[in-house]
C-alpha cells in the first residue's frame, strides 16, 4: 500500500494557489472505525466554500469510506483463515483507499 501511496497525485507547484487547507480524515479504516470527513467545514475554509456544498461532500465522502456488510462478515469469517484474512484486508483498504482518491 505504501508503493501506491508515492504513486498517487501529489500536489504540484503550479496547483499550490488553489490549495486553501488540508483537511484530514479521522478514523483507521476498518470496518469498526472507517475513514470519515467532519460535515462541517473548518474556520479557515467556510469563507470559501458554501456550507451546504461541503456538507455534501462529507457525506458523499463518509458513504463512500463506510464498509458494507459483506467486507465487514467476510472480514470476521476470514479470521479463521489466518493468512487469507490479511490478504483480504489489505485489499479492502487498497479499494477503499482508491475509491476515495477518486472522489478527491
């Protein structure tokens, strides 16, 4: 996962007068605590974008990041499996992980 992570879009020198603030996710991504973005907009970004807007963002956001409950079973049932378990959470978070750059 970390090879993907130096693979994906970094902010760029030209892009760097767009850039207002980071906001960051809370959570570890797992099925008990998923990836989640806070609705409303920090202090320092609600002068530039509309509060309803970012709200549907966080939230669009925040459904996508949510585990199904077939990641969340299969999850559990693969523990019996050891090994299978950790390929199968590494790829979990390896889609969700893409499924929301794409959503950024």
């Amino acid at each position: 996962m970390a090879l993907e992570l130096r693979q994906s879009k970094t902010m760029k020198s030209h892009e760097l007068m767009y850039h207002v603030h980071r906001i960051s996710c809370f959570g570890s991504n797992t099925e008990e605590e998923p990836w989640m973005l806070p609705v409303s907009a920090p202090e320092e970004v609600r002068k530039y974008v509309h509060p309803q807007v970012f709200r549907s963002f966080a939230e669009s956001f925040n459904q996508a990041a949510r585990w199904c409950k077939s990641e969340y079973w299969l999850t559990k049932a693969s523990m019996l499996l050891y090994p299978f378990y950790w390929y199968y959470l590494d790829h979990v978070k390896k889609r969700k992980f893409n499924l929301l750059l794409v959503k950024l």
